[in-house]
C-alpha cells in the first residue's frame, strides 16, 4: 500500500470487526503542510486520539469505576497551541529522548556535536526534534491501529546516518494501547524514541495527581549531577524517597529532603527495570475514580516526571494546568546512555533494527 500524507477535508473511515479509524484534516502547519487528527475506538467505547503532527496522543477517553468516560491526558483541543511552544504534551520524542550529556558522544571512533537545547547538553532530539514534524499516515483497519512513517535525513539535529522510523499506535479490545517503535540506518548511530503524554486518571484538568498510587518494580535509578545528566552510578532506591517499588501515593514523599528529589524539584528520575523482553514498568491508580493504568515495556528504564515545570498553561476545555496536574512515564533507554558505555546500549548498526514496545493498559476497580 502506498503511504500518503492525508491531505483532504473528508472523514476517512475504516471499519474492523470490533473498532474502527477515523481520520479527519485537522489544520495546516505553518509552511502549508496538512495535519491530521486520528481517532482509535473499541467495541467498549474506549477512544485514543491521535495527530500525525510529532505523533502527538490528544486524548485517551476510558470509563471510571462507574462508567463515567474522562479524558486522561493533558493537552489541547485544537491544532494551533501544539504548533507553538509546550512541555512536550503527548508527542513522540527522538531522535533521542532525555539528555545527552555535553550534547556531543562518540561512536567509532568519531565524535560527534548535537544540537544543544538545554544549556550545554541535549534533550529530546533537539530542536527539529520528532515532535515537530508531519508524519506519513496509513490506518491499518484489520488491526484498529494507524502507522506513521517519517525518514530523518542524515546529520539531522547533528545525528549521523539517515534513519527511517515507523511507529503504530494499535488500540485492543482489552483497553490496551500498543505503541510499536521500529527504526533502521545506513550509518551507525543512536536511538532512543518515547512517548510524552502527561497522564491524570482523575481526568485532565481535574487538578494535581499527588493522591494518585504509583507502584514502579525497580530498586535502583541511574543518579545524576544538578543539570540531571547521569552520573554513570546506578544507586539504590529502597527506603528513600524514591522507592516505589510498593506502591505509594505520589504526593507522599515527593517534599522530601532526599537530594536526588530536591533535584528535580519533584520527581524527575530514570529507573532501572529489572528483566529482559515485555514487562511491568508501573502501576498507577486514581483511587476516587478506580480508574488504572499498567505500563509494560521491553525497553530498561522508565522515566518517572511528575510535571514539574507546568505553569499556567491553557489545556483543554479552558482547564488550566498547572505544576504536578500531570505525571509522565516515559519508557526508554537511559539518559546519555552514548557517553556511558556501562548502560544498555542505544547504538543501531545497519541491518540491524531499533524496535521498542510500550503497552498502556486501563481497567477500573
């Protein structure tokens, strides 16, 4: 089938046997590039919508403990504030999410300078980063999934080798939402590609998410300097502030004096995950709604960020947002994971290929 960017105003529907698609134009880019909204539904009324500008999540639309539907993502109603300057909402991030240290590394031999966007070092691949760009859209009706396909030039944001990236974003009949990384090279380089949705199961603009209950299985962080680059040290969480390996509620500990937290300003730390292949990354329930969220992923770390820096931002429904009214998980290889060659490895090789799966999963009790 051949990929296209959808470009007209009509509503594109596709129909499986227990879900359907919907595309929709849903405004230009500044340059005159068309962006479209995509909705996911299930036969159980659950709805994820997506754009394939920067791959943004806009909505996940479940049921509570009594039915009542919520949107459970920060973010906007409309195109135009996703264009501007915002924390990342819901987008994809790559080429490489978190930091990289001196935005600079060295691969083979060869150093190599990225686009330094945070004082001297690099987050979330810079500048022209993935979440600015207009992704190719295909929906996949067998699978109730949409597939966006986007060819980052060689030397973009400083990155060698031109690197061709696919990620499908497939909604189940069991609440789950899937989201399928794949990525392959002509030239060594580095990947590391996320999800940023900010999540509130009260529902978005519902306020601060420190009553939430978060479970993460892991015992140790990678420990960072003040700028939040890692130290290469991988320290113990147990019995510190830090230590959601039962569960806690988010707010609990989160003013603590513990050094590592005061950091951040809250939490802002990546966890190591213990296993190979698919597995549990966190469990976090709103208790007032029973609504749930399981995070499994095949990637090592997860990054715990609970909205630090939100300010007075205006989201939807003219709800405004404001700091820890959302929390992020973000399932990754670690932070300058390049300069550090104790992690687990973030270098892709030609013939080989990058693919990393994150399912959210919700349910109610």
């Amino acid at each position: 089938m051949i990929f296209r960017a959808i470009l007209a105003a009509t509503l594109t529907l596709s129909i499986c046997a227990q879900g359907a698609v919907t595309g929709k134009l849903w405004g230009m880019t500044a340059a005159g590039k068309s962006v479209d909204l995509f909705t996911l539904t299930n036969a159980k009324g659950t709805t994820a919508q997506v754009t394939n500008y920067g791959g943004i999540i806009v909505a996940i639309k479940i049921p509570d403990k009594a039915g009542k539907i919520a949107d459970i993502v920060l973010g906007f109603d409309s195109l135009a504030p996703y264009l501007g300057k915002h924390p990342h909402f819901g987008c994809l991030t790559g080429r490489y999410a978190n930091r990289i240290g001196g935005a600079s590394f060295t691969l083979d031999g060869v150093e190599y300078q990225v686009t330094a966007n945070s004082g001297k070092n690099h987050i979330h691949g810079g500048k022209a980063n993935f979440a600015t760009i207009v992704w190719e859209a295909r929906i996949l009706a067998e699978e109730n999934a949409l597939e966006l396909r986007y060819t980052s030039a060689d030397g973009e944001e400083g990155f060698p080798g031109k690197l061709e990236c696919r990620v499908t974003y497939t909604l189940t009949e069991t609440n789950e939402l899937q989201i399928k990384y794949q990525a392959t090279t002509d030239k060594p380089t580095v990947v590391n590609l996320t999800n940023h949705s900010y999540f509130n199961l009260a529902g978005e603009g519902s306020g601060d998410v420190l009553g939430h209950e978060l479970m993460i299985p892991a015992e140790k962080f990678t420990a960072t300097d003040d700028p939040l680059i890692p130290t290469g040290e991988l320290e113990s969480v147990i019995g510190t502030a830090l230590d959601f390996s039962t569960p806690h509620l988010i707010g609990e500990r989160i003013e603590s004096t513990f050094k590592p937290l005061l950091q951040g300003k809250g939490y802002d730390h990546n966890y190591v995950l213990k296993g190979q292949g698919m597995k549990l990354a966190a469990r976090a329930r709103d208790p007032q709604s029973g609504r749930v969220m399981e995070v499994f992923t095949t990637e090592p770390g997860v990054q715990l960020y609970t909205g630090n820096h939100l300010k007075g931002i205006a989201g939807k429904s003219g709800y405004i947002y404001e700091k820890r009214h959302g929390f992020c998980l973000e399932t990754q290889k670690f932070p300058d994971s390049p300069n550090k060659p104790q992690f687990p490895s973030a270098t892709l090789r030609p013939g080989e290929t990058y693919l990393h799966q994150t399912t959210f999963k919700f349910s109610a009790e």
